[in-house]
C-alpha cells in the first residue's frame, strides 16, 4: 500500500528517536512491499526558532492531509522561561486539538527481559498487560486560563460529549481484551468527576453490558497501580489523571524510554503516533536515547493508521527479540554494555531480518 507519513520530530531527543524509527517503519515498507512516503515539518521549540510560533500552519496542514502522523518530542530548558508567551508543548496541544484526537491509547506491557530495570518486584509484574486510554482534547489542559499578580486559575471543564466518545473507546478496546474498564476520577471532590462516573456508567449499562465496569479514585489508583498492576485491563481517565498516571506506569515497564502511544480521533481520521517521554534535554544529542518507545509507536502507526496489522507485530516481535538479546540503551542496562540510540536501532532491525522472508502478495 502506499501512505503518506508525516514526521514531527521536534525537540531534544525528538529527532534522533524519530529517525530510528522512520529507519525501522523504511525497512518494514521494503520487506512487505509497501510505499511510504516520510515529510519531516517542524513543531515545538524549533518552529519557534525558525517560524516564530510552536504549530506553525505549514506543519498544520500536512498533519490533517497526511495518513498518519509519528512525532518525537517537545519542549526544552531553551523555552522555558516560565514567562514566555509562547511555549513548545503549545503547538502539541494544538495539533491534538485540531485533529480532535481525543483517545490517546498508552499500552504498558513489562517485558521478561527488563523486569531487573523495573523498582518494582519481578513477581508483581508477570502477565501485566494494561492499556491506559487518557482523554486528550479536554479537562484543565484546555480550560481557560487567568493569571494576576496574586492569583492563577486554570479551568477543569469536560462535556457529556467528551466523556462519551473517549468512554466507548476504552469500552471497545476492553472488548477485544479482557473485558474489563477501570474508570479513574475524584468523584469525591470534583464536579467533573461526578459528571465523569455517571456517564461512565450508563455507558457501561446500556451499550456495554458485558464488559465489566468499575470506578476507582485516582488517588489510590495510584497506590493500586504499582501494588497490584495485574488486576487491571483498559483503565480510562481524563486528561491530567492520564497524563500522571501514564508516567508512572512506566515504571512497570522499567523505563519511560519503552512506552508508547496512539493519538486517535473519529474512525477513519489521521491520528498521531509518539512515545510517552519527553525531549529528554539532558541526553539530547548524545545518540544515547532509548528508540523502542517511538519503535513501537510506529507499529501502533501501522495498526490503527494503515490497518497492516501483520507488520505492526512484525515490528513489536522484532522490538521483544532485541530485549531479550539484551539490546539495551543506558536507561535499561545498568552495569551492562549500554547500546547507543542508533546500535538499538540496528537491532531491530536484525531481529526483522530474523523473522525470515516475507511471503509474496497474495500467497
Ligand atoms: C505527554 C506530555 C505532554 C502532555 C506535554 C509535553 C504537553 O507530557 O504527552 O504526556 O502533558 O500531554
Ligand atoms: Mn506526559
């Protein structure tokens, strides 16, 4: 098939995981016969240094033409002032916005072969399978802003609507699973989060009834999420919840450096593949970034963008191999020969090889 890709890498450690992976998602398109194309545009702090904001329309409108859309990271000590009027991760939220990509899928999945780089207990860890589905469009990123001398607010909003459309993701997704959906909120204290739990509910009764459904707060979701991660399938959230809690459960994994994600919107819309981290300044042009993250978000790319799912798995079976070769980046190699970003690349690559030659079309 042929697809139209378009490449965001951004900031720090942006470009240099994006290249792996358009190295990797080349390789696959050669292997299977497919034709893609890669445009690179700029977003974050360099479309402030050279276009003098962090979404310029350029970059806009290739993201809405193209098939899918794989990004690196944003941000940096560069434009951190904290007074700055405009800021990198202003252009990540306005391109999820304006491609309204509402269901940002975050699957943990701890490898056997980095469970030593997890603070967790290894028994803990066995058969944790979890997908995090946080809702990316709405809640206090969005809501609006004041800021005085004395005083600053920021707006937690969220409409029947919003809630609606990212609950029956997570409620499909749950289906095709284990058949379970945690919904996390401070139904407690938030107003938000009341509205949040009753639609969750009706959704749950009266188009899901076979799936179970159940509400946890986020406060000790939180605590449940480390103490007992394999009780959980597809856990769904709002926008700061999911933001917070994703982090942390990279540490199931062993490492931010191994997360992926999906940014997707209505069926059929482009959607937006990057890794969980951030730009990683203190590492950023070193080479020694950990590339499996954006690896394996470009496979979630191949999956949900372009239906191939054959090399989707291709891609993750080859990441899976290079972990259990030991093919670490310094994030997960402890005392071990630590790979640099692009020695981690090659042995993804390998471990695609491996996987023997692809049948002819149509075999
Ligand atoms: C993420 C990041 C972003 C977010 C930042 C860079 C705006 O932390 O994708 O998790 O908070 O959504
Ligand atoms: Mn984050």
């Amino acid at each position: 098939m042929r697809a139209d890709i378009v490449v965001l890498p951004g900031d720090g450690i942006g470009p240099e995981v994006a290249a792996a992976a358009v190295t990797v998602l080349k390789a696959v398109a050669s292997r299977h016969g497919h034709s893609f194309t890669f445009t690179e545009h700029d977003i974050g702090g360099i479309a402030i240094d050279r276009h003098g904001e962090p979404l310029p329309e350029a970059t806009r409108l290739a993201c809405q033409q193209a098939d899918a859309v794989l990004l690196g990271a944003v941000g940096g000590p560069k434009w951190s002032d904290p007074n700055a009027k405009v800021r990198p991760e202003q252009g990540l939220l306005a391109i999820r916005r304006a491609l309204g990509l509402f269901a940002n899928l975050r699957p943990v999945r701890p490898h056997p072969a980095a469970l030593d780089a997890s603070p967790i207990k290894a028994h803990l860890l066995a058969g944790v399978d979890i997908l995090v589905v946080r809702e990316l469009t709405g809640g206090i990123y969005f809501g609006d802003k004041t800021r005085t001398e004395d005083a600053a607010s920021d707006l937690c909003r969220y409409s029947v609507a919003e809630i609606e459309r990212v609950m029956r993701s997570a409620f499909r997704l749950a289906q095709g699973r284990r058949g379970k959906v945690t919904s996390v909120d401070k139904a407690n204290v938030l107003e938000t989060s009341r509205l949040w739990r009753d639609v969750a509910t009706r959704i749950g009764r009266e188009e899901f009834p076979e799936v179970a459904l159940e509400h946890q707060l986020v406060d000790s979701m939180a605590m449940h999420l480390l103490a007992k991660p394999r009780e959980y399938d597809v856990i769904v959230t709002e926008n700061m919840f999911g933001d917070i809690l994703t982090d942390e459960a990279s540490m199931l994994a062993g490492s931010l450096g191994l997360l992926p994600s999906a940014s997707l919107g209505l069926e059929g819309k482009v959607g937006i593949y990057e890794p969980i981290h951030g730009s990683a300044p203190d590492i950023a042009g070193k080479g020694i970034a950990n590339p499996y993250a954006t690896i394996l978000s470009a496979a979630m790319l191949l999956r949900h963008s372009l239906g191939l799912e054959e090399e989707a798995q291709c891609i993750e079976r080859a990441v899976e191999a290079a972990l259990d070769a030991k093919a670490f980046t310094a994030d997960l190699a402890g005392p071990a020969q630590a790979l640099s970003t692009a020695q981690a690349c090659d042995a993804v690559l390998e471990q695609l090889e491996a996987q023997g030659t692809v049948p002819a079309l149509g075999e």
